[in-house]
C-alpha cells in the first residue's frame, strides 16, 4: 500500500506556483508575451479561414486520445476547468473560479455561475463536470489516460465539484483539470443525442459553436453570443478547411484563399517573414522531434545499436540545415522551463562518428546494419535526412510512409523497429515527458522495462515538493538516456503565417492550442 505523504500549505504552493487566499486558490488572468492583446468589443463579420493538415476524427473531448486536428477546433468550442498563463507558468481560473485541496487526493472547484451551453443546453453546473468524469472513468474511455489516479467526481453544491484520487498526483492541476483533460460537455446534451450524435455536433461552453462539417472539405464555427467573457469572440465565423498538402497550403495562403496556418515548410518561413502581406510568430514547444525504438525487435533490442544511433545523429546540422533555425538541438526530452531542465548530457549535440562505429563493433556489427524507419508524410522529409547521416557510420535506414492512424497502430502495438516523429507534451510538467514513456506498460513506452525506474516515476509524481521532484528526474533520466529507448533530436518551434490585418492570435508552446477567442480582423 503506497503511504500518502502529507501535503504542507508550502509544499502546495511550489507545485502550482499559486497563491491561496480564504482557503480556495484564485487567480487573475495575466498579461504576458502570450496573450493575446484586447480589440475593440464589435464583431467582425469577415469570416476566418484556417487551413487544418487534417480532418478530426470527433469532435468529443471523451474519446479523443491523440487526433491534433480535433484538438486546434477544440480549443475553440470548449473550454477547461482550468487555463494556463504560458508566460508565468501557472494555472488561471477558466470555468472554475477557485480550487483547493481538500486532503492529499481530494480536490474541490469552484464554478463560474452563469456559464451558457452552447444549442439551448442551459447552463453549466457541477452536475456537467460530475457526469463527465464518472462516465470516462466508468466506461474507460480513451479521455481516461490523463486521468490519473481519478476515482470519480461529485458535485457537492450546484456549482461545487470534488475530485476523489485513490493517491496523490502532484501534477493534477496542470494534467487532469486544464486543457484536454478537462474540457466539459453538456451532460443533458450527451444524454439526449447519444455518444455518435455528439460527436458530429458538440454542445461545449467554449467561445464558438458548431454551424457545420461537410465530411472531407470543412468545419464552420460561429460565434456564440452567450459566451460568458463578454464580448468576446470578435470573429462572427471561423472556417477550418482539411488542406493535407503542405505546398497546398502555402500556395491557398499566398493567393488569398485561406488566412491562417501553421505547420509551414521550414525552409519557407523566412520568405514569408519578407512579405509585407503576411504576419509569422515562432514559438519554440512543449515537444520534441524523437525517434522511439522498439525495444523488444530486433535489431533495437540491442542497447548498443540504440546507443550508436544516438551517437551518429547530428542534431545541430538538424536544427540548422533543416529546420533553418526555427529549432533548438537537444539530446533529451526536456524543454526549456520544464522540471529538471536541463536534460543530462549523455549524447553530443553534433554527430559522435567514431563512437557510434565503435558500439557498431561491440555489438558485432562493425560495418553496420540495415532497419527500416516508420513515419507519417509530414515527417518524412526529416527522416530521409536522418538516413542520411546514419549511413555516415554503416546504418542504412530505409524509410516507410504510413497514414497517421497506420502510424499509431503500428507504434502501439510495436510492429515496427524504429520511427521518426514529433512526441508533443500536453502539459507543463515533466511528468508527462518522462512516466508515460518509461514507465511499463504506458501509452508511449515500446518495450522498455525498468523496475526501478518505475518504482522512481511512481514517487516523483507523488512528491510535492518541486526541488525534490526535478532532482528526481535528473536522476531517472541519468540511467534511461543512457538506455537509449529513444533518442531525441530537437525541439522545433511552434509557426504561425496568417494575413496581415490578423490580430489576437497569441503564440503558445503547444502546437494544437490555436486560440481564436481574441482573433480579430483591423
């Protein structure tokens, strides 16, 4: 049985970083070089056209697990428990407007009063966010991987909701009740339309709601007039189009037919930047360009050969040549700002050669290899370049190209020997780079398996105390880098290239978190 440590007023404050008063955490939305700036309170009735690398699956925070497409609309239709102020790191009131631990795996919110559903539903109450968390949890669905160690919630007041935990999470307040994890539907909605209606026209709270989705071309959002931070949104109408290509995209942008993307060719950026007609903002991410072995396939269930990549890889020529600076090389998963930031030094920032020739050698194979890379079209470019540099030593990669849900399927149920891909963490904390890619039998770990790193992953995310916590995983990174389940490249900046007359758009570290409530055309 794992003993709950008792959590002090200090330890609370250094894991949220907030400040109580009267027993309940309250916050202020703050300005910073993330928000958005204030416009004029009038709506502008041009619409907003933004293209979208893909269609979503649902658009039903319930089930969707890992679709970015869902989650750059989902922004917009829904929003969180909780918000979070990039630029001092620290979680804000959304639609609760103060929260407090109760005990170590109680917590109890506070809801904004007055919150309208979209559609008629009414509005928001502790009964929508009871109902939402006991039906994840109860049925299992795929929301329920960012609820750790939730048991349920119940409402305690018309606008009160305790969450129960069967242990202490430290990370809870920036995994489970913010972003994805905490995007609350309408409970009437869910009940009358049924799960598949719901997921074709979602009732949310969020600033927009759905007017439309033609199936393979776009989905329209209006502004919805209820949204409680009057006067917002300034956009009457948002248009997501599904623009796969990248060149397309460009190409729709340039001759005036979308307004907004992301996701650009990075060898464009710095012509788009000379355009006087066009706005870019780089924000350098919450994520990183990484390539997970499976560990338990040949020919990566050798350390040596993991190690060797790691070695020959050259992440500076990467971040350079490739990504024409709009990156920053790393040998570890941590971005800057995370716990524990800096990652160890394990493995150089340019190409070790003669040390991977020699790991070549000690696992027998000293001239080399041959596997096979699995990726998506988005990133095989890198991984053609990535070939490049391992044949530098004798290891001739092949690259497979595969639809996103082939990707994940593979990857999942580890039929494939190494990819090439960009891992993006969903929340500020490092707990979420490190327990769900170490720990056994995680969403993210291939084969990896470590006792005691397990056993180091279960106690970090369960101390409070943030000093202790990134000592922690300076330690737990010290013996898997050098394991080599994965070797990461970099840490590539979030793009943004929309019109000229575009404003309040902020630049978050998040790819999928296009926020449009403060969008406006001047």
């Amino acid at each position: 049985m794992t003993r709950q440590p008792v959590v002090t007023r200090r330890q609370l404050l250094r894991v949220t970083g907030l400040a109580v008063g009267g027993g309940f955490v309250a916050q202020r939305l703050s300005t910073s070089r993330y928000a958005a700036p204030a416009f004029a309170q009038t709506a502008s009735t041009r619409p907003l056209r933004v293209a979208l690398p893909g269609e979503p699956s649902f658009m039903n925070p319930i089930l969707v697990a890992s679709d970015r497409n869902f989650a750059k609309v989902s922004w917009n239709v829904f929003d969180s428990l909780l918000g979070y102020d990039y630029g001092a790191r620290r979680s804000t009131p959304q639609l609760a407007t103060s929260w407090r631990q109760v005990d170590p795996t109680t917590w109890e919110f506070k809801l904004r009063e007055g919150v309208q559903f979209h559609r008629g539903y009414g509005e928001l109450t502790a009964a929508d966010v009871e109902f939402m968390v006991n039906y994840v949890v109860d049925n299992n669905k795929p929301l329920k991987f960012l609820y750790f160690f939730v048991k349920g919630a119940k409402a305690t007041g018309k606008y009160t909701v305790q969450y129960s935990l069967s242990q202490p999470f430290a990370p809870f307040l920036l995994t489970t009740v913010r972003d994805r994890g905490a995007m609350i539907v309408s409970k009437k909605a869910y009940q009358e339309m049924g799960e598949e209606a719901f997921s074709r026209t979602p009732v949310g709270t969020g600033p927009f709601e759905l007017s439309s989705w033609q199936e393979g071309t776009e989905i329209v959002l209006k502004r919805f007039a209820q949204y409680w931070q009057n006067p917002l949104p300034h956009l009457d109408e948002v248009s997501y189009r599904f623009i796969t290509d990248t060149v397309t995209r460009e190409s729709l942008l340039k001759t005036g037919e979308i307004d907004f993307m992301d996701n650009p060719d990075y060898k464009d950026v710095e012509r788009w930047r000379r355009d006087p007609g066009f706005a870019v903002t780089s924000v350098p991410s919450w994520g990183t360009d990484y390539m997970p072995f499976s560990v338990t396939t040949p020919p990566f269930d050798k350390k040596a050969l993991r190690q060797a990549v790691a070695f020959a890889v050259d992440r500076a020529s990467l971040a350079k040549s490739f990504f024409f600076g709009e990156a920053e090389a790393d040998p570890g998963p941590l971005p800057r700002g995370y716990l524990g930031y800096p990652s160890p030094a394990i493995y150089p920032l340019g190409a070790n050669t003669a040390k991977a020739k020699e790991l070549l050698s000690e696992a027998g194979v000293p001239n080399g290899f041959q596997t096979t890379a699995l990726t998506t079209a988005q990133f095989k470019p890198l991984a053609e370049v990535i070939s490049g540099q391992l044949a530098d030593v004798g290891i001739q990669m092949s690259v497979e190209v595969v639809d996103p849900g082939t990707f994940n399927a593979r990857t999942s149920s580890k039929k494939f020997e190494v990819a090439v891909v960009n891992l993006a963490f969903m929340t500020p904390d490092t707990d979420s780079t490190a327990y769900w890619f170490y720990h056994t039998d995680t969403v993210g770990n291939y084969g990896y398996d470590n006792p005691t790193i397990d056993k180091a992953l279960e106690d970090a995310r369960a101390t409070y105390d943030q000093q202790k916590r990134a000592a922690m995983y300076r330690s737990i990174l010290t013996t898997v880098l050098p394991d080599a389940p994965f070797v990461y490249l970099l840490h590539p900046n979030i793009i943004h290239i929309y019109r000229k007359g575009l404003q309040g758009v902020p630049g978050y570290p998040q790819e999928y978190a296009i926020d449009l409530r403060n969008a406006t055309w001047t």
